[in-house]
C-alpha cells in the first residue's frame, strides 16, 4: 500500500478518557474530526493500528465496535477487553490521555434489522458493549429478551449509562450446553417475527445457533451471529 493510498485510509483521533471497568475491560474515548463524516448506525466497528502505521510498516490492527457515538463533540466510545493477552492487550494497558490513535474508516459489521417485533440479545462479555450498542437502538416498542454470560460476575461491566439492562448470568463459558439450557427460562414467551443476535467467541455462537435453529418454538426469523473472541 503506498503512502497515498494510505493517506485516504487512515485517520487519527485523540484518546481522551481511559479507565478500567472490570478486571478484563477498558473504556476509551476517542475524539477526531472524522467522526463528523460518519452516518451513524448500531453495528459500527472501526479498525485501530497497534502503532503508527506511517512508521511502523508492520503496525498490527485490532477492530472493536462501536460502544457509543457522540456527534456533537465527534467521539467514540469503545469497551476493549484483555482476556487474551495479546497485542491488543498489550496496546490498551500502555496507552495514556492525549496519545494520537490511528484507524480506518468504521463500517457496519453486524447491522441492526428494525423489521422484527421481538429481539433476543445473546453473548459473552467480550461482545457487551456491542450488545449494549444494538440494545439502545431497538425502538421502545419493540421487546428485547437477553442473556448475556460469563465465568466471573466481576466480568459484568454497566452501560455507557450506569444501567444494567441485561439479563446476565455466571456460568461455565467452556461449556456451550449449559448456556443452552438458559434460553428457555429467558425466552419463554416469544411474539412473531423475533430476530436473535448471537456474540461471543466462534465455538459458542455455532453451537447456541445450531440450537436455537433445532427449536422452532422460538420462532426466529433470522439468527444474526458474530464471532468476538481475538478481536481485543
């Protein structure tokens, strides 16, 4: 890639909030000019280089989705987690206040269909914040069901806004079938037209996906499904 074509890829930003919200997780907000170009929708990820690209040309890049978008100060706000120790991990523990942040433009990965009457919001805490994200602009009219899981209760982290307003639970990741066994309890009354989001890492979301397409009494007419885990 020359250092044109780069020119017109990547764009910087400005870190101007870090801290961390559980054990494995760090909020970051970010602030850039660019942002005011971008049409905002629920299910935008925008791809972060390690290192600057410009001198680095092995700078690594992780994506992270959207946690929250700002328009009137032009800011981003991203929930990065640590739990595979590796170069994002990394990244995130030793960035500071003021550090310059390289990107590429965001784009949709998952995108919100509003044509269903019930949502069912599943995934790991590795996949929250995007969750929370997707939760937020469901219309109020719409039901939302949700599960979402992980090993420790301190893993859990509140919205953007100090809420909690998803079902979690504490449960054995490494084991798919015991999450499975939840679904009932949490989506027992299903309306017509419901759509489930399913997020975590790759080997859980294909098997709560196999399962909820083994039972038809959820009546889904889409299983939307993102893979989180390595993406820090």
């Amino acid at each position: 890639m020359s250092s044109q074509e780069k020119t017109f890829e990547i764009y910087t930003g400005v870190i101007l909030q870090k801290r961390q919200i559980a054990p494995h997780t760090y909020h970051i907000k970010i602030q850039s000019a660019y942002f005011s170009r971008i049409k905002y929708q629920a299910g935008l990820a925008m791809e972060v280089f390690l290192s600057n690209p410009y001198y680095d040309p092995g700078s690594v890049s992780r994506t992270y989705s959207f946690w929250n978008f700002e328009p009137v100060y032009n800011t981003v706000d991203l929930a990065i987690n640590t739990f595979s120790n590796g170069k994002g991990s990394d990244w995130i523990k030793s960035v500071q206040l003021g550090d310059v942040v390289f990107f590429k433009p965001p784009s949709v990965q998952v995108p919100l269909d509003e044509t269903a009457d019930e949502y069912l919001l599943i995934g790991d805490v590795t996949a929250l914040s995007h969750l929370y994200e997707i939760h937020r602009a469901i219309a109020v009219s719409k039901r939302v069901s949700s599960l979402v899981y992980s090993a420790d209760s301190a893993d859990f982290f509140a919205d953007i806004d100090n809420s909690f307003p998803l079902t979690s639970i504490v449960v054995n990741t490494l084991k798919p079938e015991l999450i499975a066994q939840h679904l009932p309890q949490c989506f027992s009354q299903q309306t017509p037209h419901a759509i489930a989001y399913v997020f975590g890492d790759s080997k859980t979301t294909f098997f709560l996906e196999s399962y909820l397409k083994q039972h038809p009494s959820f009546n889904l007419q889409k299983i939307c499904v993102q893979s989180f885990w390595g993406k820090e």
